[in-house]
C-alpha cells in the first residue's frame, strides 16, 4: 500500500489518496477548494495511473469536503463516511 498526502484548501487541509497494489485507491476528505487543486489531483491520478474506487471522509467539516462534488463529477464516487470517534 502506498499513501500519497496533499494540502488543499486556504485551511491547509490534508488529503491523503491510499493505493494498494491493484492500482485502485481512496480518496480521504477531499479539500480541493480552488479549479487548480482538483486539476492537480486529477493530473496525480493520471500520471501514476491509479483508479478511484473510494471517496472517505473522516467528518463532514467542510474543508474536509469542499472536493468531494469533483470527485464526484469526475469518478462518480459517492461519499463514505467513517466514524472514527467510537
């Protein structure tokens, strides 16, 4: 498994993007805010040639979800979220 950090968002929210060894991947609380970060993170996608199967949010803040209509739109993910507090 490999584990990819990005900071999206004027709050500086971290991103993380896991990839196991088939190539698929999550997308953990997505924060791109501006045009510019959902193309960087398209663009990433793309040059390690990796498939979004999984769009996770650890809570529903909103820099922690201000990406996740992109992800929809360009994989047609659906949010998952996980409760980490129990």
């Amino acid at each position: 498994m490999k584990i990819y950090k990005f900071v999206f968002s004027p709050i500086d929210v971290n991103t993380y993007i896991l990839v196991d060894d088939s190539g698929d991947c999550a997308i953990i609380d997505c924060g791109c805010y501006e045009k510019q970060e959902s193309e960087e993170l398209e663009n990433f996608i793309k040059e390690k040639g990796i498939n979004p199967v999984l769009l996770l949010n650890t809570h529903c803040h909103l820099d922690h979800i201000f990406g996740n209509s992109f992800v929809l739109e360009k994989y047609g993910l659906r949010t998952f979220q996980v409760n980490l507090m129990n």
